[in-house]
C-alpha cells in the first residue's frame, strides 16, 4: 500500500480494530461510553474523557494553547470530522477492503505482541544479575588496548651477517618513514590518515611478517600482553609506550630482528563494577530481551501447533518471483530469514 492510500485510509483505521471484533460489519459499532457527553456523532459519542485523553497525546506547548475555549472547541471539531470519516467509510464497506483488512492485521498483532510481550515486566534478582555479569566479564572488565602499526625485518640472532643486514635495513626504513611524515606533514598537516597509509605502503612492499604484511601491518587492537605474546616484550613495551597517534617506536631489536611499530589509537581500560547501578539496569535490558524473544519464539510456535500449520511445498515451488535479480556468478544464494516483528526486535 502506498502512503498516499494510507493517508486517505487513515481515519478508519482507529475504528476498525473494534470492526474486527464486532464481527467485521459495515457500520461503525458503537461502544458504550461512560461520562458527560461532549459531542454527538451519529448513533455514537465522544466523551469528555475521550477529550482528555487527546489533549493528553499533545505536546506541553500545544496543550497550553488549548486552555482557550476556542481552541478546545477547534480540537473537538477535529475529532468529530475524524469520527464523521470513519462512519462514512464503514456504510461504504472500506473495512471489506483487502488493503484495508491486511493493515488491521499488522495492527492487530503489533498489539497482540505489546500486550503479550512489552506489557510484562520481569524482575531480576541480584544473583540473576551477578550470574550474567559473571559470564559476560569481559564486556565490564577490559585491559587497556592500543592499535598499532609494524614492520619486521627478519634477523635472527643466531645469524650475526644476515642480522647486521637486517639492522641496517631497518635503519633504512626508520628514515625513510620519517622522511615520509615530514613530507606529509607539510601537505597534509591536520592528516593523520595519510602518513598512516604511507606507512602501510612501506608494510606492504619491505616487512618480513606474512601475518601482517597483506593488511599494512595493522595489528588491530591488542593488549600489552597480546603484543609481548605475538611478538615480543620489548616490541610491546616500546609500542604502548607511545602517547600520540602516528607516533614511532624507533628501531627496536628482539631475538627474531628488527621492528618498526606506529601507534595508531588507543583504547582506554574499562573497569565497570557489579555494584554500578547502570551496569545493573544495561544486564536487566539484555536479559529481558533475550527472555523476551525466548518467549516470543515458544509462543508463536505454540499458537502453530493449535492452528495445525501446514505448508504445501509443491504449491510454494510453483511460486514465480518477479523482479528479483540473480546474485553475480560464484556468490552463494544467501537468503536471510524473515525478521521478526518490529515491536520484537528492542
């Protein structure tokens, strides 16, 4: 359905939850009503509770201008043409309508699922919590990171010449790299991006490391102890060491070589403790939600299994899709499972 239609069908659709209980008739079923009468619309009434509740939904600003009887009695006028609409629609049967019928469905289960779902609300208790909190650890507790670029120049200690070689090659790149900065800095001084590439380049073409080679020598975001793990302790200690983005570390010598690292940023330690009472409100969150769409799921598939569901597959197969367009050659056909309800999906 189009907005343009949706806007034209946009007043009955208020009334048309009730057509469906009601039966689906053709005119507007008219409930009963408790309160002092504001308006008469037909065989139905709008309440001064109705009013109310309204100028309730409007904003603070707005509902200040309609302290003014004028205003008042302009609001109200609102609401009769709005009821006036739904009543002509129903004598010309545009609740029969297919479009019509399939909005109210969407309507009807977005609220089957707030009053199933979204209404309840669970409690937690402390143990509930401390268990998520306790299994989640490191989403609460993390290690200072840093992401850091690297070249190597491979010389083992035991090689005296290929290592004397290597050091004087990795000599050679430490110049080279500032060499580089200094020219970038006088064309791109605010651009860090660029001397970083410059040096992802010189990874690319010169380090010995295969592991890094092919991404620039991005080593990602890793911990002191990941660092000294990976390569070594003085690489690491050297790296963190580092203060400002797209600084250097110098030549820095290990048992397998050489290594030229660049800080690239860095991740600060989170420490969140259990007793944080927005650490306690974020675990109840996930917790409901993951509860939530646990319970969604059993309740749909109970809601099947009374309905006695079934699919014929022959027929679906018949089905033609028209318009879709086939995936380029040599990629998978990757089909994502429909999503659930948008009132769901919190």
């Amino acid at each position: 359905m189009t907005i343009r239609k949706l806007t034209r069908l946009a007043p009955v659709f208020s009334a048309l939850a009730l057509a469906a209980c009601s039966g689906g008739k053709s005119s507007a079923p008219a409930a009963k009503k408790d309160g002092p009468v504001v308006a008469k619309v037909g065989s139905d009434v709008i309440t001064a509770d109705e009013v109310k509740a309204k100028l309730a939904e409007q904003s603070p600003f707005l509902q200040a201008r309609y302290k003014d009887f004028s205003h008042k009695k302009e609001f109200v006028q609102n609401m009769v043409r709005f009821e006036v609409l739904a009543q002509e629609a129903y004598k010309r049967g545009l609740d029969k309508q297919p479009e019509v019928q399939a909005t109210l469905k969407k309507v009807l289960v977005q609220e089957l699922i707030r009053q199933e779902f979204d209404e309840k609300k669970a409690t937690f208790s402390d143990a509930e919590l401390k268990s998520y909190y306790d299994k989640h650890i490191d989403e609460f507790v993390k290690p200072e990171r840093i992401r850091s670029q690297m070249i190597f120049v491979a010389g083992p200690a035991s090689d005296k010449a290929a290592r004397a070689k290597a050091k004087a090659k990795a000599n050679e790149l430490l110049a080279q790299i500032k060499e580089n900065d200094a020219r970038a800095s006088d064309k791109h001084p605010k651009h860090a991006a660029y001397v970083a590439t410059l040096f992802s380049d010189l990874a690319r073409k010169e380090s010995n490391d295969a592991a890094t080679q092919a991404t620039g020598g991005d080593l990602r975001y890793l911990t002191l102890a990941e660092l000294t793990k990976n390569y070594s302790e003085a690489f690491a200690k050297a790296v963190f060491a580092l203060q400002d983005a797209n600084q250097l570390t110098g030549v820095v010598e290990d048992e397998n070589g050489f290594r030229l690292g660049r800080l690239t940023n860095r991740q600060l330690a989170v420490n969140r403790s259990f007793e944080e009472a927005q650490v306690k409100e974020t675990i109840k969150g996930r917790i409901f939600r993951e509860q939530r769409t646990k319970s969604f799921d059993e309740y749909v598939e109970k809601l099947k299994k009374d309905a006695n569901v079934e699919i014929n597959e022959e027929n679906l197969k018949a089905v033609e899709v028209s318009g879709a367009v086939p995936p380029p050659a040599g990629m998978p056909n990757m089909v994502p499972p429909p999503k659930a309800p948008a009132a769901v999906q919190k």
